[in-house]
C-alpha cells in the first residue's frame, strides 16, 4: 500500500527522513524554485496560493497523484504524532486507518463560537457566503454547517490523513464550494494574512464535511517542530522594550502587530506560549508602577529570569487553585516579594 504523506512548505527545511513525508513546495509557479515537488504541475491552481495557502497543495495532490493508496497533507512545521511524539509511520497510518476513516488534528475549542471568532478577526461576510453557498448548491451539507458555526469547535491546520477516495472526494467538495465563492468576493484591502481566507475557512468546513459523511475520526496530537521567524522577531522586539520599561511601547508594538496577525498567539506559532507570557509581564509591571510606584522591572535586570519569574507566579496560582499550595512555593512568594497585582492578574488570566 503507498502511502504518501505532502508536507507543504513555502521555504527551505530538513524534511523527515521518512520516505512516506514528500516536501511540496505550494505557491511555486512564479518563485524560486527549492528543489522540491511543486503545486505548478499538472491539474494546478498554484497561483492562487495567496487565497489558499496549504490548500493549493491539497489540490495539487487529489489532482495529480492517482498511485497513492492514502493520502496525506501536513506543514514543514507541524505534522501530526503518535503517543511517543514522532511522526505516523507507514505501517502507524494503514494500521489506524483500518479502524477509521479519517485522521486530523484534536478538535479545537475556542473562547467563543466559531461565528464571533470569525467575525473578530475576518471579514464576516465571507462565512456567511460559505453558508449561503451550502444553503443553495450543497444543502445536505447546510444544517450542520449552521448549527456548528454558532458552536465553539473547530480543526485547524488543514492536516489530514486518510485514503485516497475519501481525500480526493473531499478536496473536490471543499473546491467546488470556494470557486463557487471565489467569483462573488472582493479581496480589495485584504493584507497577505486576510487574503488567506479559504485556508482559515477550510478547517472549519473539515469538520462539517466529517460530520455529514459519517466519517470515523483518529485525532492526533500535533507535533512542532521549531518557531516562526516572526514569533521570534516579535518576541524579541517585546523582551528588549520591556527591559528598557518602555511599557507603553511594547503594548502599542504588540497590539499593532496582532491587529494585522491575530494567528500569532495560537499555539501554532506562539509554540512556548511566551508572547501570552510578555503580555502578562506588561500588563503587571505597568500596573505595579500605578499602585506602587516600582514594579519587579526594578528588581530583576535580565529578560530569562523575569520569565521564569512569571512562569513560577502562574504555575504557583494554578497549583493555589487546586488546593495543592506547597510551603515551598509560599516561602517563594514571599521571599521574593510577589506583589497582590501580579497575583491578582495572574489568577485573572
């Protein structure tokens, strides 16, 4: 059985050594070549890259690959892992696959319905088109897509995994209904992120479709494999103005940022959860200096301990929550003169 799994990449990387992970290049008709196999290729919609992202990739492979027996999408960052956290085997895949029928990422819950999340970081129009489309020339596929909408689960990353039949049909159904879309919608003021739109439809859409076909799902965990260039350039930007207790800047830099790449505090890319952290420290510091007049910028110099200074606090308040507060951990406290407004914002978040 060939099982051939496509890892989409825009950039250079160490592939796996497994055989079964195949780089592809999406977006290439019109860049540099890397030296991979690329979505430019036979039935093609490469140059669309921008509005699909990933997905260009996913149909490059429903369209071009007709001796694989399963196939599978995943990104030069992430892929999905067994318990041990490697990478599926072959044998890991065919054996899962004979019980299921499909497999993807965990669901993921947000704060809120995937409606309001949507229309926070989005143009809201363009899922109340995907609705609209369903409604008219998919309606088996519409109710659920309604009823979901309006819940708060989703799967994101486009990463499957599932035999040939099952993958091609559901890359023809999801395509069908965005060239239905593509027509009617105006990207006019769309920035490279927005443009992406059919990508961030794409994962909650899986989910519909799963729903609908009666598809058994394996969730997997996902595994990352190191952190974006910009989570990094952000990052540092944020440890270095906070240093330098130019609290205000730093917010005003974060917030203009996550205005026009609100993706950046997923997990995804916020991969040790240090930018949620360096808005804590923010929020903290620049509340101590209100109440108190100091705040522990004043105590502690260096970026790497005010984090681990931070990470203890939030670790401890979770530990507070449980009813399992150690004497250690109240000496520590205490030792190190924690305030109530780092406490209090702590417990807050």
């Amino acid at each position: 059985m060939k099982v051939q799994i496509f890892v989409c990449t825009h950039k250079p990387f160490d592939p796996p050594k497994d055989p079964v992970y195949v780089p592809l290049q999406v977006g290439r008709k019109g860049k540099k070549d890397l030296g991979y196999l690329g979505d430019d290729t036979g039935d093609e919609i490469s140059d669309k890259n921008c509005y699909y992202s990933e997905l260009t990739g996913l149909y490059w492979a429903a369209h071009n690959c007709p001796d694989a027996d399963i196939k599978g999408s995943c990104h030069y960052r992430r892929y999905l892992i067994n318990e041990q956290g490697k990478a599926y085997s072959a044998k890991e895949i065919e054996d899962i696959l004979k019980e299921y029928d499909i497999m993807t990422t965990k669901t993921l819950s947000l704060r809120s319905a995937y409606f309001d999340g949507f229309k926070e970081n989005h143009n809201i129009e363009d899922l109340i088109l995907t609705g609209e489309v369903l409604k008219q020339d998919f309606p088996e596929y519409y109710p659920v897509f309604e009823r979901l909408v309006h819940e708060n689960q989703t799967y994101f990353g486009n990463m499957i995994i599932c035999k040939k039949e099952i993958f091609d049909a559901y890359v023809g159904w999801l395509f069908d209904i965005f060239f239905r879309m593509e027509p009617k919608m105006d990207f006019t003021g769309y920035d490279d992120y927005h443009k992406r739109v059919f990508g961030f439809i794409s994962e909650f859409l899986l989910k519909v479709y799963i729903l609908v076909n009666g598809l058994k799902v394996h969730e997997s965990m996902v595994g990352m494999v190191g952190e974006k260039k910009e989570t990094i350039e952000v990052r540092t930007r944020l440890a270095d103005l906070i240093m330098e207790k130019k609290l205000s800047e730093a917010k005003a830099y974060f917030m203009d940022f996550i205005e026009k790449r609100p993706d950046i505090l997923m997990e995804a890319s916020d991969v040790n959860g240090e930018l949620k952290l360096a808005m804590q420290i923010i929020t903290s510091c620049e509340h101590e200096y209100e109440s108190y007049g100091k705040s522990v910028l004043d105590e502690i110099g260096d970026y790497r301990t005010l984090v681990k200074y931070f990470s203890r606090v939030n670790r401890i308040v979770s530990e507070e929550r449980l009813g399992l507060l150690s004497q250690d951990d109240q000496c520590w406290l205490k030792d190190n003169r924690v305030s109530e407004v780092v406490l209090k914002i702590a417990r807050m978040l």
